[in-house]
C-alpha cells in the first residue's frame, strides 16, 4: 500500500491495480487542483476542495464515486461512511446568525487487512456513536488539523490519541486556517515525526507501532 498527500484532506492510496482517492480537489478549489485516474474516490464534503470529481477521472479511469454515509464494496474494498458535521466553508456570519453546519462523511475503509479512517473536514472531536461501536482497531488515521471550520490541532490530536490507531497522518495543507498548524500538532505530540513524500505500508510493519506520527510532504 502506497499513500500519498495532495494538499487540503485529499490523500491518494494505491494497492496493486487499484487506486483509491479521499477528497480529491477540483479545479474550483481554493487550492491546487489535482490531475489523476482513481478506481474509487471518497468525498466527505460537498465542497469545491474536497469534491473534485472531474479531476479524477483521467487516463481512462472513471471512479465508482462514495459520497456520504452507508456501506460499500468495489472491487473488493469495504466501505463504511458515518455522518458527522463540518464548519468548513461555512462563514462565521452565517454561523452565528443561523447555527449553520455541513454535512461530513467519515469513512472507514478495509484494505489490504488493515482499516484506514478519513475524517474529512470533521470540526467536532466528538465522534458519532455508530463508528465509536464499529471501528475498535485503526491501522491508518488521516485526520485534518488546521482549524478554521475543521479540527484545530489541539483538538486533533486529542482525538487521535484517544483513538489509539497505529499511524496518524495529519492533513496540514489548507488554502484556510493556521499555517503554523502541523508545527502545533507536533508539538503536542513532543515527540519527533517522520518527514517522507509517500509511505509504504504493510499490515505487519503498522502493528508493531503505536500512534506513529507520518507528516507527508505534498
């Protein structure tokens, strides 16, 4: 399993023949547009930064597309999407004149033997009842961390720490929020984070670690 980060929440995963993208960035976004094929793409929120659908389909691939919550499988991968709520993209006025919030999928997805979270542009720490009972054991956590309508990095690795995956990849690179986001979340941390472009990981390489911090580049 090969994972990549292309900015904002978007993370591309490929196994063998198969390729499957979180969030991926249209070319309306507030940030860099992505250009590649998928097989799957898994959109958390209806918004120009996460629901580049167009973006991804290229050279020749038209990916079976996922975006909300309820149960799938395509070509052999298990997914599972829980409802949540997001700040992102909704404006501070509007959120205090009428409480406004956005939808937001989480998704759980089984490859490879192992379980991979994305919490999209999850704001809350409080996670829904329904994944807390299904999802015990997590081998790859993507969680957001520069605030701004999705976790603040205080928030963020409280909740993944309490979650105890095996390898937290932290998704820093926003067109809004704190730009010094991953350097706070890594100081929580207190301990010192691999830096690489891509990480390769297999099932029994993830189990012998704990909470491992992997920051990817983009």
């Amino acid at each position: 399993m090969v994972i990549t980060y292309h900015g904002g929440q978007c993370i591309k995963v490929s196994c063998g023949d198969t390729s499957l993208v979180f969030d991926p960035i249209s070319k309306n976004a507030t940030l860099p547009a992505v250009k590649f094929g998928a097989d799957i793409a898994l959109v958390s929120r209806n918004h120009p930064d996460m629901n580049g659908i167009n973006e991804v389909s290229y050279g020749g691939k038209e990916p079976f597309v996922i975006d909300g919550p309820g149960e799938y499988e395509y070509k052999n991968v298990l997914m599972r999407g829980y409802f949540s709520q997001s700040m992102y993209g909704v404006s501070a006025q509007e959120n205090t004149r009428e409480k406004k919030t956005a939808v937001n999928t989480i998704y759980a997805v089984e490859l490879e033997g192992m379980t991979l979270v994305h919490l999209g542009a999850l704001s809350s720490k409080e996670l829904p009842h329904e994944m807390r009972e299904a999802v015990n054991d997590i081998d790859v956590l993507f969680i957001p961390i520069t605030g701004n309508g999705v976790l603040s990095a205080e928030d963020a690795y409280e909740l993944a720490t309490s979650l105890e995956p095996h390898v937290i990849i932290p998704l820093y690179k926003s067109g809004t929020g704190a730009s010094d986001a991953l350097e706070h979340f890594l100081r929580e941390e207190g301990t010192s984070a691999s830096h690489m472009n891509k990480v390769t990981l297999k099932k029994k390489e993830v189990l012998e670690q704990s909470s491992a911090m992997m920051v990817l580049q983009v």
